[in-house]
C-alpha cells in the first residue's frame, strides 16, 4: 500500500528532495501513507509499502509521573558529533515520555539517521538501521503507538517532531530534526522538542553524500543520556 508524507513519514517520514518532487519507494512498518508537503517555494512527495517487520518487545516498565519528565535535556552522542535538545511536554507530553523512555532503555543506540534531505530535515530512530539491510530502514519502530499530540509549535529550524504515516495515531519511535522552516507541516505532526546546541551537527549529517536520499554513510546515535536543564533552558513550547 503506498503512502506519502508531509515530510516526515510514519517510522519513515519519506519524502523525496524539495527540488525533485518525484516519488520515491520505500517502506513502513504499519499502515502505508500518503501525504504531500508544501511551503510557498518548493513540495515534497514519497512513497512507502506496507511490510510484516516487527520491532522487539519493550521491557515492562513501571509507570513514572509526569514530573520526571520535566526539564530534561538529552544529550545525544552521534558519530558526526552532539545534539543537545530540550523537551515541550507542557505540549506533547507523551511524545516526551516516549522518547526519554526509550532513550533510557537504550533503544536508539545504534541507531542511525537513515534519512537525509538538504533543505528539510534528517530522520532517525529505526531500529532496522542498526544491522538491517538497507532496503528495510524506515520501516522500523517499537512496539509504542502514540495517539496525536498536534499543537502550535511551528516546524522551524531546530524543531524535532515524530514520523508518523496517515493514521494520526501511529507515531512510534521515529523522529525528525528540521534543517529548515516548513509550514505546511505545521499541526499535522507532533512537535515535542527543540535543538538547544548541535545544530551545525545536525548540518553536517543533512549534508552527507546520499543515494536516494540514504545516506552513503550515515551517522549513527551512540547513547543518549539526559540532564537536568537549567533556568535558562527551562520554559513552555515557543507559541510562533
């Protein structure tokens, strides 16, 4: 079944290059989507399959309040260098909750951006890039599935938001980094944080040599750990 994106694809926010809008095939885990993003100057188009990969049971878990996951800061050790990035769970806290959660069982280590698009963004956090073949990543998640968290907080440079396919309710472990702004994602994808420093780390892996928007050589996670923020960083989700 084909799916489409607004530029970020369920567990593969699959969209092709901004200045070639023609489709591209690649996989999802569940439902296949199909979605288009546009801004004023350029539009993006892919294309996704269903496939019967399964991702690894999480560890049962005891339930933790929401406090714990207040004020956090991951920080996000990659071969190309660290991203540090703060949490909007005043916005979208279960998308919070998921990713610190997974984080701290060691679920994205290993982990690489399978995808990369100047200009847009770059897209990690299948489990199918730590030793999958190739042809598998972006079809990946774990066994979580979010209900939507839409919100205010525009896509702009810095923003990390989830993958999803069309099912609104289908974000599982996959994320996105924008490298650029990009409005027409606005309200129709979970925003739960922000790029605090890295960002020219984060330009250097949108700017890899790809191969159909894989990169040839791709940046893997190594771990991701968290501190506490401080007063400077602390604060709700920026409203424009």
């Amino acid at each position: 079944m084909k799916s489409i994106l607004y530029g970020a694809l369920l567990f593969a926010l699959v969209a092709c290059n901004a200045t070639d809008p023609a489709n591209t095939t690649a996989g999802t885990e569940a439902e296949g989507t199909t979605a288009t993003a546009t801004d004023t100057s350029a539009s993006t188009t892919a294309a996704a399959t269903d496939t019967n990969s399964t991702a690894p049971a999480a560890p049962a878990q005891q339930e933790k309040p929401m406090s714990e996951y207040q004020d956090q800061v991951a920080v996000i050790k990659t071969t190309a260098g660290e991203i540090q990035i703060r949490f909007f769970p005043d916005v979208a806290p279960n998308h919070v909750k998921n990713f610190i959660d997974l984080a701290n069982q060691g679920f994205y280590n290993g982990t690489k951006f399978h995808r990369v698009i100047p200009g847009f963004m770059i897209q990690g956090g299948d489990p199918n890039t730590k030793s999958g073949d190739p042809y598998t990543w972006g079809t990946g998640g774990s066994p979580n599935r979010l209900r939507a968290e839409f919100n205010n907080v525009k896509h702009k440079r810095g923003i990390v938001s989830m993958a999803r396919s069309t099912d609104p309710n289908s974000a599982s472990s996959q994320f996105f980094i924008m490298v650029a702004d990009y409005p027409s994602l606005d309200n129709q994808y979970s925003v739960f944080g922000q790029v605090l420093s890295g960002m020219e780390v984060v330009d250097k892996i949108v700017s890899a040599k790809t191969e159909r928007e894989r990169p040839v050589e791709p940046t893997a996670i190594e771990s991701i750990t968290f501190r506490a923020a401080t007063d400077a960083e602390k604060g709700p989700a920026p409203q424009a």
